[in-house]
C-alpha cells in the first residue's frame, strides 16, 4: 500500500497529513512545531494516538473533519 498524503489548512496554519495503516485508520499529523499519530475512536471524537516529545497541540476534531473531507467519509 502506498502512503495517501495531503495537506489540509485549518485557521491558517497547514498540516500534512499521511496515513499511517488502513486497520485501524491511523494518520500522521504534521505541521510547522507539531507532529501526531491520531485515530478516531469508535465514539467518534479524534484522539493523539503517539506524539514526539516536543510538539504543539493541535486542532484535533477539525484536522479530523478536514480528513473525512478529503477521504470523503464524512
């Protein structure tokens, strides 16, 4: 399988996102100061799954609509 990456753009800032596995739906998240592995639980609310050990946090439940967006799963 090969990565799907895109980026997304929420309030300004841009984020790349990579996908990470298929089962479960993983994604890697990065963005200037920021990096995070983030899946979405079966509540439906988007969670950090791994981060590095210096990062930001992010706009998870909007990074995560801008994916379904993309992907087209919303």
């Amino acid at each position: 399988m090969e990565a799907l990456t895109f980026n997304v753009k929420i309030d300004g800032k841009s984020y790349e996102v990579k996908q990470y596995s298929d089962l479960p739906p993983l994604y890697d998240v990065s963005g200037k100061e920021a990096y995070h592995r983030i899946g979405k639980t079966d509540a439906g609310l988007w969670v950090y799954i791994e981060s590095a050990l210096i990062t930001e946090n992010m706009p998870l439940q909007q990074i995560g609509e801008a994916i379904e967006q993309h992907l087209g799963t919303d």
